[in-house]
C-alpha cells in the first residue's frame, strides 16, 4: 500500500512544478495554507498556481479566495479540502464572513443611492433597466469629459455657495455622503425636485434614524459575542454648557448611544443613574469597562459602577491620560524652548504666500506643521516632520529664489535663516523627536476607533520609557521625563486590563522575561475573577493558562510563533487558542476592547438647542433623533475613511491644533510690507493630513522587552 501510494504520488501532476517564495505582500492569513506553484523556467505572473497544503490539490484559477472557500468547506466554486483541521475551518470561514461582510457594505450603499432616483409612473417601470444602462454611459461620459465641460464651474459655484451661505464645514465636501448625495443628483432624471426643509424634518429624518437605530441594532450581536466598551465623553457648546455623551465600542465599530446636559448629571449627583441606565440598556452581561476620564465626579461614578455590577471593570481614558503625559513634558524647560523655536520657525512661514509657496515647493509639497490628535502631540509630530525636512529647508536658504526674495533682508528673514543654518537647533529637535515620538505613537493606538487598543498600551508605554532612557543616558537627564510616565500610570491609568491586554498579547508575553510573568500574571488573575463569575470556568482558564505560558499545544506551532508578530492577538487567539477554549474566549473579550473615551468630532452637532430652553417635547424628541443620526453618521464616516480632512494644516479645520504653530507671535518680528493675502498662496495639491494611528504602528510597539531598540516609523513622513 505504501509503496502504491508513493507510485501514485511520484506520477502526481505538482510533481512538475517548483514552490515559489511568497512576498512581503502576501498578508490574507489563507496564504499560511497553501503553495504557489510553477513550472521550471516559467516565470510568468498569470501562470502561477496555488497548491493547498493539507490535501496538496492543485488550482490553476480563482486566486486566494478560491483557496480560502476550499480550506472553509464551500462547495461550488471549489472542492471541500478532506484534511483541512478545524481550526483553519473556522478561520477561513470567519475571513470569508468578513469579506462577505465588507461586501454588502458597498452593495447597500449603491442601493440607497438607487433608491434616490425618481420614478415618474409605474409605465416607467420597464423602461427601468434601459434607463439605468444609460444613465450609466453618461455618468461615464460626463466624468471623462468634466474637466472640458463649462457647466462644471456652474455646479462647483452652486455648491461653494452652498456651503458659503449655510455655514455647513469645508470638511463636509471629504464626507462619503456628501458624494453619494452628488452622484445620486448627478444620476438622476432632468427636473428633480430636492428635499424641501419640512422634509428634512420630517420623512428624511425618519428613514436616517431608522438606519442609524438599525446599525446600533446589529451592534448588539457582537456585544454579546466580544464584549463592548461604554465610552463617556464629555464636549462644551458654545454657551459653555457641559454635554455628557455616551458611546458603546465593539470590535465591529463605535456607536452613539445617548446625550444629556452634565451641569443636570453632575449638580444632581445623578452622573452614577446615568452610567447604570447606559449600562442596563446595552447588558450588563456584554460590558467589559466602563471608560470616563479621571475628574472626581466620574471617578466616584465609576468605582460605584464597578461596586454594582461586579463584572464590569471602570477604567479612565488613557489618551486623556497619555496626552496629559506630552503636555507635562512641554512643560520641561530643554524641551519647551525647544518647542519655542520651531514655533518661530512655522510662523513666519505661514504668515506670508511668498515664503510658503517656496517652502512647499522645496518640501515636494509637504507642510511643516503636521497636525496630530491632540495640541501636545501636533507639537512633537511638528518637530518630527521639521527633522525630516531639514535638509530641504536648508537648500531653501541658500537658494537664489530665497536671496532674492525680500522677506530673507528683513529681520524676521534674518533670524529665520539663522535657525534654520543652525547645528544646534536641529541636534535638540531630533533629541526631543526621538524622546517623544513613542508616546506619540501610543496615544495615537488609543485614539484608534478602528482597531482594539486594548493589548498594545502597557507595552507601548514600557518602550517609551526605555526610548527615554536610551536617548539621554544619565538618570538625571530621564529622571524627569520617566517621572511624568510613572506618575500618571500609577495614579490614574494603572488597571488590571490593561495587564491582562500585555499579558495575552501573544508578540509581548512570550517576549517578556520569565521573572516578569508572575507580576503579569497578576492582573491576568485579577481580571479573570471579575470577568468569569463562575468558579468551575475559573478553574479550568487557570489551567489553561499554564498551557500558554509554556506555549504548548497549537501555542508552540512555528505557525503561532510567526504569527505572534504578523496577526492581530484576538485574531491570533481565535487561529490558534482553540485547545483553550475557555481562555480564547476571555482572552478574545478583553483584546477587543478600547482605552479611550473619546468618541466622534463633535464641531456643529445642535447640543446647544437639544440641551437649552426646547419646551416642546415633539421639537425636543426630533432635536434629539438630529443628534442621534449626526453623531453616528460621523461614526461610522471615520471608521471608513479614517481621518482624511482637509490637506493644508493652516485651514480652519485644524485651527485648534496647529494655530501657534502658523501664526507669528505679536512683537517678534516686524519691518516687512509683503502682501499677506491668501489668494496669494499656491494651490496645495497632494493631501498631506495626520491619521490615527494604523495596525502595523500598533504592532511595532514592543517587539521584545529586553531589546532596547526602539521602532521607528520611518514611512510615516
């Protein structure tokens, strides 16, 4: 039998190909399963084929996807692997959900848009298809042609006087639906007549809050799937009234829950009722931590919370508490002053058209001031985004166009050139740079909406330090700056979770040096007593842990160890923790959670109107669905697109973040007549604005504790 089946093998057909090497590129986790194959001396592209490695079947078409239905067990497209494990099953099928998922997604949005259309009779309705089909042609003839056609001047008038005349944001014209509305006017037949104000009011408002009271509702699944976050932010409107605003964060994405007046919640001492109410609407039983920030009033709420339902942990914002932590170090003299000068340096380049065109003409269009998530950190990636220009500055100085320019005689152009010419200022810009640039990183992995922070904080701070200690080796130097980390991670951000999330983190623990584990281990334990009420599943996670300490079983397969730094850890457990069933699901529950409390933007939501003097309750109920609708419309905008506002950092959408960093200080330079108009400066073509923080910056915090290294965002610039 045994030498019939090497016959059989020796003759099989892949014994005519050769296995080629996957790229870098090759990220979809179906290609850990299979082979790309080739013929000996083929090195076409389109005739590679894919080998699945349990069954060796050879596919000739069809690409990963075909490869991903084969290990899953879909029939049709492919034959069902025979050898396939069960683990790989269910990652495959969960891969293929999520594209499935991602899918429909795109298809609803088209439907909506299609939806629009108006239909004059039912006649028409034959002519349906016919008329989509050519609606169709023109739309692509209509943008192939648009830069040729006149009338697009009209239509881009009409709608900056719009947007003039309503006061509605610049930003807005970036949003998905602000397009799909464009498309879906573009699309449709001759006479449309648009939505009149008691529409909007009424029949529009209706169908959005269905919607957006829907995507709440098939939130709920993964709640009670992965466990959420209730996130409580805080905004100010323009009267100065406080607004509490509560969201609930899955794995799946964050929604907004409800709204209500903080002077009421907290004079009234009813801040704890409003917590209880959020969490006995969302289940207790789904609630992994209730997020607020560290002020007294929340802070007591929160321990009364974690009193009252005792599997619920209550924890304070780490970005609040991350960014507290880059304001502290601004505070620093060295690197305050520091800070001082590269403000000069920025201001008088944005204070006048002439020395910004040139500036981004030297700089390939990128700007100087590189806005962050909050005014700490735009400060450092500011001075990161100077280091990594300085050599185009320097050009700039020394240039013929700079010489004869009539900004460089005068005595701001003087001492702007003496900055920029200076060894000393560059070599304290880096320092600082390489200081800060960790705990930038960090807190932009907690302002990540998209992706769960919850297993990257402990560890992102640890490199912080170390970075901080390597970078200024006397203990005099660091004392200070590590101070400040200490400080706020003992007193305010410091809980179990937190460990729990290093602890089960994959790419960290097995890192970690073994006389760390039993400190780790701790918070682990301690978040299994609270989170598992049950005795019995308590005991049988203990065991099971011992089992992932020592990485045996599936932990300790040259897969896992691999992935241990290409996967996302809850990915990773739900690959490779099936032989701990109990602690994969704890472990999946607490990586899926986030660190931060902050939810959408909240600019030019009517807090004003539904929190004022509204003594109608049917205007107030509308004025609260407004709300309702706005605040997850946003949501879900930014889990599309990220962060993708306006390009130019001196616009107003960035005001907040970057206005001492474009603006000259009053008194430090005079004598100059140039023309300040902004109609002066240079269409900024390529958009050049901060994002959150990504998966693969998330996953470069940490690769191992006792490597000293720190990991650089080379790309980031």
């Amino acid at each position: 039998m045994a030498g019939a089946a090497a016959a059989a093998s020796s003759s099989s057909p892949t014994t005519q190909f050769e296995v080629v090497p996957l790229s870098a590129q090759k990220h979809d986790p179906a290609w850990q399963h299979c082979q790309m194959m080739r013929r000996p001396g083929d090195n076409h592209h389109h005739r590679v084929h894919l080998r699945c490695t349990y069954c060796h079947k050879l596919f000739s078409g069809g690409g990963i996807h075909r490869i991903k239905e084969h290990l899953a067990g879909h029939k049709g497209n492919a034959s069902t692997c025979p050898r396939a494990p069960p683990d790989v099953r269910v990652a495959m099928q969960r891969s293929l959900d999520g594209v499935l998922v991602r899918k429909n997604k795109k298809l609803k949005l088209a439907e909506e848009i299609q939806k629009l259309k108006p239909i004059d009779d039912a006649n028409n309705n034959n002519n349906v298809s016919n008329t989509r089909s050519l609606e169709g042609a023109k739309r692509r003839k209509v943008r192939n042609s648009c830069a040729r056609v006149p009338t697009d001047n009209r239509v881009s008038a009409a709608i900056g006087q719009f947007f003039y005349e309503t006061g509605v944001p610049f930003s807005a014209a970036d949003s998905d639906s602000f397009r799909a509305m464009i498309e879906a006017a573009a699309s449709a037949a001759p006479g449309l007549a648009p939505p009149a104000c008691r529409d909007l009011r009424g029949r529009v408002l209706k169908h959005a809050v269905d919607e957006a009271r829907g995507v709440v509702e098939r939130h709920r699944g993964v709640w009670a799937r992965t466990g959420c976050s209730i996130m409580v932010d805080e905004c100010v409107a323009e009267s100065g009234r406080t607004v509490v605003n509560v969201f609930v964060y899955c794995a799946e994405g964050t929604v907004f829950l409800k709204s209500a007046n903080s002077s009421h919640v907290v004079a009234t001492g009813a801040l704890c009722e409003l917590l209880k109410r959020a969490v006995e609407e969302v289940g207790a039983q789904n609630v992994v931590q209730v997020i607020t920030n560290g002020a007294d009033a929340y802070v007591e709420a929160g321990r009364r919370i974690a009193e009252d339902y005792p599997t619920v942990f209550w924890t304070t914002c780490a970005s609040r508490c991350i960014d507290s932590m880059l304001e502290d170090m601004l505070k620093l003299d060295s690197i305050g002053a520091i800070v001082k000068h590269g403000k000069t340096v920025t201001g008088f380049v944005y204070s006048r058209p002439r020395v910004l065109n040139l500036t981004r003409r030297y700089t390939a269009g990128k700007d100087l001031v590189r806005p962050s998530v909050s005014r700490a950190a735009t400060c450092f990636t500011t001075l990161k985004r100077m280091v990594g220009l300085r050599e185009n500055l320097e050009a700039m100085v020394v240039s013929r166009e700079w010489i004869d320019c009539p900004c460089s005689k005068s005595p701001a152009g003087v001492a702007f050139f003496n900055t920029v010419s200076s060894v000393t200022f560059w070599s304290s810009c880096a320092t600082v740079t390489r200081l800060t640039d960790p705990l930038v990183r960090v807190l932009k992995t907690a302002e990540s909406l998209e992706t769960p922070a919850m297993g990257h904080i402990y560890a992102g701070l640890h490199r912080a330090r170390e970075a901080i200690k390597k970078e200024l080796k006397a203990e005099k130097n660091y004392a200070a700056c590590c101070d400040i980390i200490d400080w706020r991670w003992e007193r305010q951000l410091k809980s179990p979770l937190h460990t729990a999330g290093l602890f089960l983190n994959p790419r960290h623990f097995y890192a970690l040096k073994e006389d760390a584990h039993k400190e780790f281990a701790s918070g682990m334990l301690d978040c299994v007593e609270r989170l598992v009420p049950d005795a019995k599943v308590q005991d049988k996670i203990n065991k099971e842990l011992s089992l992932y300490a020592n990485a045996s079983g599936d932990f300790g397969r040259e897969m896992a160890v691999r992935a241990r730094h290409t996967m996302h850890p809850g990915e990773w457990w739900s690959m490779y923790g099936n032989g701990c069933p109990n602690l994969k699901r704890l472990a999946m529950r607490i990586l899926s959670q986030t660190c931060s409390a902050r939810g959408c933007e909240q600019g030019d939501i009517p807090y004003e109107r539904l929190h004022g003097q509204v003594r109608n309750c049917l205007e107030h109920r509308r004025l609260s669905d407004l709300v309702f609708v706005q605040c997850n419309s946003r949501l879900q905008q930014r889990q599309r697109c990220a962060r993708n506002a306006s390009s130019d950092a001196s616009s107003s959408e960035y005001i907040s973040l970057v206005d001492d960093w474009v603006q000259e200080k009053t008194g430090d330079f005079f004598g100059d007549d140039e023309d300040r108009r902004w109609s002066m400066v240079d269409e900024l073509m390529a958009s050049d604005a901060s994002s959150p923080c990504t998966e693969d910056e998330m996953e470069g915090f940490g690769i191992g504790f006792e490597d000293d290294g720190v990991d650089s965002d080379e790309n980031e610039d």
